[in-house]
C-alpha cells in the first residue's frame, strides 16, 4: 500500500462542533472556523469527531455531515483531515470509516469499544482491523485515552506487531499521562515511520522530548499561536525558552482544571477567544457557567494570551 500523504506531524486542532442555542449543528460558522485556525493559530490539521467535537453525542448522520463539511470548508487551506470514526457499533464504525474515505479525508482514527470492552490487545487489534478495513486506503491512528475508555490496554503492548495486522496503521494518538508507555511506544518503533500524537496539551513539551512527532488537542483552538512559539524553540534546542512557553500555557491550564475544565468550557473558551459561536454543549454536557467564562477571561488577559482589542461579540454568546 503507497501512502501519497505527508507524515502527519506538528499540532492537530480536536475540533469543536460549534452547536446552535437550541442544540442542533451550527455548520455555518465552520468556513469561518478553517480560516480562524489558519490564520489566527497557525493550526493547519485538525481532529473531527474527537472527544472535544462530542463525536460520541452526535448521530451517525450528523457525525457524516460535520466531518462533510470539514472536509469542503478545509480543501485547500487545510494540510490534513482526521476524523475519528469511533463507535460502539462495528458496523456504524466501518460505515463512518468508509465515508471518511469517500469524502477525501486524509485519515480516520478509533478508540477502544468502551461499553462492551476488548479485554486484551488481541481482541482490540481484531476490532480496529475490522474498522480500518473499511477504508484501505486511508491511514490509520489508534486513539489511546484510557481515562475515557475504561480500557487500560497499553499502547506499547498494541502498537507490537500492529501493522502485521493493520497495515494502513499510520500513527497513535495518545491521550494518557502514562509517559512510560508514549516513550516506550516511540523507542519500540524507531524503524518505522509513524506519527506519534501527544494528546495531554499541558505536558506537551515532556513528550516532545521523548520523541513525540506532534500534537492533538483542544487547547491548540484557541492556544495554536503560542504552543507554534513552543514547538519553534523545542526545535532550534532553546530548551530554556520552549520551557517557559509550557509553563505559561499550563499556568491558564491549571487555572481553568481547578474551576472544572472540559467539553463544555473549552466550547465557552472557544467563543470568547476566536468570536466565533460554539454554542452550548449536548446533553449530558452542561453549559459553561458565566462565572467560569468570566474567570477564564481574566485569566487569559493576565497571561498575554488575550487582549481586550482581541475580544468579538461572540464573547457574550459563551455565558449563560
Ligand atoms: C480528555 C481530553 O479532552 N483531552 C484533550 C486535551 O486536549 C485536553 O483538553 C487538554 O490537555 C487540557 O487538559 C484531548 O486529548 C482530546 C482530544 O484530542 C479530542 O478531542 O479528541
């Protein structure tokens, strides 16, 4: 199989799936929100469906539709497209990979079951084969977030011998703490080229160091531009300098993790920062309180990352 594609590397936006007050999928906004990435976060690949994009909340039909309209607004301005097709249901997840493929996304990813689990590696490998199967042709990243799943499989022991059994596997997005098993990931498979996407923003600079080929997550929204600065020192070795760009961008994610951080805020974030509207949340996420949206502000003002002459309509549009 010939992968035409660039390795997929650098930061991934987990996109959100902007909403209107009354739930349904605002897809007006999302030209606006290819351009906002690109222009204004120096973000040119983006996650779809993700954790942040409330893909598990959405329909079969919707999670098409949105993924559709990423692919169109984002041709030619967007260097790649993932969508994670991600189900409990085999068969709706080989149908949303089949559709990735049909509409030109450039890749699809997948977590583990988590309802009904895969106890060990051998049953998770024959369920993400079955879903990569479904579109030959797209390569394919295993989404790690044990957290979420339930399923505490280690990515070093899965990543063993995977391509044997998925040869379309491309890359592992890991959203884990677990630094023992990323590193152990990248030192096992230094002979073959896969991506290897960090995906706990506020540790970023630590899996860089371990190897790390790039980023997923949902603070690269509205924190592209800066954690770009970081990635810019790590690579001309200013070590001192990519340091203090991680200790600024965890001091505002410190601050929001104590307030209660999640979906819901980064949506309310989001709005306030870009202008653009995300909308609330689906149930059973609730909305933003105003309270944390106006802290949230004031936390992003004092660290530089925000100005007032930065601030759209839309900031009002994140509160309740
Ligand atoms: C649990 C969670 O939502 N983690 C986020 C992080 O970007 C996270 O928001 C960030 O590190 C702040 O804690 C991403 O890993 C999720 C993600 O990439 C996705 O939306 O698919």
């Amino acid at each position: 199989m010939a992968f035409p594609k660039k390795k997929l590397q650098g930061l991934v936006a987990a996109t959100i799936t902007p909403m209107t007050e009354n739930g349904e999928i605002n897809f007006s906004v999302i030209g606006q929100y290819v351009d906002y990435l690109v222009k204004e976060q120096g973000v040119k690949n983006i996650f779809v469906n993700g954790t942040t994009g409330e893909g598990l909340s959405l329909s079969i039909s919707e999670r098409r539709q949105v993924a559709e309209e990423w692919v169109t607004k984002g041709k030619d301005k967007l260097d790649q497209v993932v969508i994670h097709v991600g189900a409990l249901s085999l068969k709706e997840s080989q149908e949303l990979a089949q559709h990735a493929a049909e509409i030109g996304a450039d890749g699809i990813a997948v977590i583990a079951p988590f309802f009904l689990k895969p106890w060990t590696k051998d049953i998770l490998i024959n369920f993400l084969k079955e879903v990569a199967a479904a579109a030959p042709a797209l390569p394919f990243y295993y989404y790690h977030i044990p957290a979420l799943t339930g399923v505490k499989i280690r990515a070093e022991e899965l990543l063993d011998g995977i391509q044997d059994k998925i040869p379309t596997f491309q890359g592992l997005k890991f959203s884990d703490t677990d630094l023992l098993d990323f590193g152990q990931c990248v030192d096992q498979n230094r002979q073959q080229q896969f991506a290897f996407l960090f995906g706990v923003d506020e540790q970023l600079l630590s899996a860089l160091v371990m190897g790390a080929t790039g980023a997923v997550g949902s603070t690269y929204n509205y924190l592209g531009k800066k954690t770009n600065q970081m990635l810019e020192a790590f690579e001309r070795k200013d070590l001192s300098l990519a340091l203090n760009y991680q200790f600024c961008i965890q001091r505002f994610i410190n601050f929001v993790v104590k307030l209660g951080f999640g979906v819901s805020q980064t949506k309310a974030i989001m709005t306030l920062v870009s202008g653009i509207p995300m909308g609330p949340p689906r149930l059973p996420l609730q909305k933003a309180s105003r309270e944390f949206t106006d802290s949230a502000e004031a936390k992003l003002k004092s660290l530089d990352f925000l100005s007032f002459t930065d601030l759209k309509d839309g900031s009002l549009e994140a509160s309740s």
